[in-house]
C-alpha cells in the first residue's frame, strides 16, 4: 500500500519505472487507518464497503484538503546529484 512507480529517466537514463512509497505519516493522514483487507473482508467479518462507503481514493482526495506543511529548499545549484531540502506534514 502506498506506493507508486516513477520513471527516473529523464534524471539518471535508467528506464525502468522504480517503485516509491508514501511515508507511513503521510499515507495514514490522507487515507486514514487502512486495512489489509481494504478490498476484502475485515477480522470482524464486514467487508470494507460496509466499514466506509467512500472509496480509498476519494478519502485520499478529500484529506489533502486537511494536510499542512512546509517545503523548505536550498538555492539552485550547478551539481543535481546533491541537494538538500526537508518537507514537513502535519
């Protein structure tokens, strides 16, 4: 859960798509407490319609409205193989 596959190709040539995933803080934020069983049957014997009605992507959707931060960059630099910078969520 949380991951997504990114092309890097433009960055390092390589043209597989690399899998990347969302920080566990990030993801329960946006999606909420998500269950193994998102698309099955819970511990409890409901299955996840009954649990919420909203689909997993439209609660995401619906929390970015509720997710702050703050994305703080170094200046451009001649190198692009470093670069320092911090995202906060919250």
């Amino acid at each position: 859960e949380g991951g997504c596959y990114v092309s890097t190709a433009n960055l390092d040539g390589e043209t597989n798509l690399k899998i990347k995933y969302a920080a566990a803080s990030t993801q329960s934020k946006l999606c909420g407490q998500v269950s193994d069983a998102e698309s099955d049957t819970s511990a409890d014997g409901q299955h996840a319609a009954e649990q919420d009605p909203m689909p997993l992507l439209d609660r995401t959707v619906a929390g970015l409205g509720t997710l702050g931060g703050a994305v703080r960059a170094e200046a451009p630099q001649k190198s692009i193989h470093n670069f320092t910078g911090t995202i906060r969520v919250g």
